[in-house]
C-alpha cells in the first residue's frame, strides 16, 4: 500500500506538476497580455469611477459624484443620441451597399478580382487619411460634390456645415471606409449557398428578385447576423471620422459618445469621470447587442 501511494505521488503529484508548468509556459504570453492590457486596465478604471483624479496630483475619493454628475449630463447623453442616429443610418445603408455589390461580385464578371481589390482598399487605408480626403471633398465652395452639384445645375450642399446634414455626411464616410469588409463576408456567405437550389428555382420558373427573397436571403441569415453585430460594434466607436472632418461640430450635432469620453479624459483631464462615462456606456453597448440577439439570432439558420 505504500508503495502504490509513493507511485502515484510521482506520478500524479511530481509528474502531473512538470506537465502544468509547462503548459503554463505555453500560455503564459496570453495570461500576461491579458492581465496587463485588459484586467488591470479594467480593475484601475473600476477604481477611478469613485475617485476624482487629473493625472498630475493624486486620486480623491469622491463617492458616487461621478454618477450623480453623469446623469444631469446633458451633453453625454447628446453624443450617445448623436452615436444613436450615426448607427440607425449607418448599418441599413452598409448592410445594402455590400450586400448589392458582393451579388453583383459573385456573377461570371470581367476583372472581378479587380473589383474585389478596389472595394477593399478602403478598409486598409488610414481613417484619418480617408477623412481628410472627404472633409476636402465635402467643402462648402471648393469641394468636388458641390462643384459637380451646380455643374449640373443643382444647389450646393451644406454636406459637414448644417446640423442636419453633418451626422448623414459622417455615415458615408464611414459606410465608404468599411463596406469592402462587409463585401467580403458576404461574398463568403453568398458562396456557401447550394446552386442546385438556384437550379431547381429555375426550372420552377422563379424570378431573379424570387430566388434573392426566398433562397439567397434565409441561407445568408448567419453572415448578416454577423455584419449586423460588427456593424453596431464599429459604429458605438465612432471616433476619427468626426474628430477629423467637422470636430463634433456643427452645433455638437455630430459629437460622439467615444469622442465626448476622450475629451473628458485627455482634454479636460477628468480621468475619473472619463471611466465612469466608459462603463455607463460600455452598458449601452452590451444591451444593444443583448436586444439584436434576441431580434435577430432567432430568425438565424445554421
């Protein structure tokens, strides 16, 4: 009997204990990118909603300040309406363009790699560099869209001047950045649906808008549930593309809820406020997501 114990001390114990450490070796680069850029990060800036702290002279506890001063904050909740109405017009007008132009992409085309290539060059390209070519693009006088407007002999446009029309400017620059992503994952999607169902289609006589309505649509359902997802996602941290073309302006109709926290934080140096802004919105973002699942997920074929 003792003998069995000392066995299986060395084996179990000593053995299994060798085994461990090295497969924490194995994931110890992860534990430590983990615990440094995610966990500490996130326990710190828990800690700073009830301190009141500017960098530069040490942290004050202040309590619940932070939240009782958010919710008489009137321009945060601006800039989460502004991100709000950035989303509602941004994702439908994604979803269509990539979805429009990844069918047309996914035809017996000429140059289709070409296309392919094009479409997606935006979404490698820096946003601050695409949004200082649209700020120039959108200018009031000299901007290319309102010079080809009254070339043919429309009125000019108040594309990133008028609150009215700043917020639908800064969804198209963002839809024009992004849609070549979206366009690939639909692509994929498109291809994975079975031609003998276009086939058996045919020889029922379907229609072209038919067989997108009743055989593309449903078996594409998981890629737009995702593109939906990441869509919503990108589009809660709207950040350059204001910063850049109108500064959250005119009239802060275009300041977002990511840019209002930035300014809190490195502008104004409220880094505590900043955090207890992140987390309040950090919450918006997830029920967002919580309510799209329950919408959309269930209509979702796998």
């Amino acid at each position: 009997m003792q003998r069995f114990e000392q066995d299986w001390f060395w084996n179990r114990g000593v053995n299994g204990l060798k085994k461990s450490r090295i497969g924490y070796l194995f994931v110890s680069p992860y534990l430590i990118h983990f615990i440094v850029f995610i966990a500490f990060p996130l326990m710190f800036s828990f800690i700073l909603v009830f301190h009141r702290w500017d960098i530069l002279s040490s942290m004050k506890w202040v309590g619940l300040d932070n939240i009782r001063k958010l919710m008489h904050d009137e321009l945060f909740f601006k800039s989460i309406y502004n991100t709000l109405i950035f989303l509602i017009i941004h994702i439908p007008l994604q979803i269509i363009f990539a979805l429009f132009i990844a069918e047309l992409l996914n035809q017996s085309i000429r140059f289709k790699g070409f296309f392919r290539a094009a479409f997606f060059l935006p979404v490698v390209i820096s946003g601050v560099v695409i949004s200082l070519l649209w700020s120039q693009l959108f200018a009031q006088d000299t901007g290319m869209l309102n010079i080809i407007l009254t070339r043919i002999g429309l009125d000019r446009v108040p594309w990133i001047t008028s609150p009215r029309m700043a917020m639908p400017s800064i969804a198209i620059v963002a839809t024009w950045k992004n849609v070549g992503l979206y366009i690939v994952l639909f692509l994929v999607g498109l291809q994975g649906v079975p031609r003998n169902l276009y086939e058996a289609a045919d020889l029922e006589g379907a229609s072209q808008w038919q067989k997108f309505r009743y055989i593309t649509l449903p078996m594409i359902n998981p890629t737009m549930f995702m593109v939906v997802v990441l869509s919503t996602i990108g589009g809660f941290s709207l950040f350059i593309e204001p910063v850049i073309i109108t500064g959250g302006g005119p009239m802060n109709s275009t300041l977002s809820a990511m840019m209002y926290i930035y300014k809190q934080g490195f502008n104004f140096y409220h880094m505590g406020y900043a955090a207890t802004l992140g987390f309040f919105f950090a919450i918006i973002v997830l029920a967002v997501i919580i309510l799209q699942r329950k919408f959309v997920e269930k209509d979702v074929q796998y």
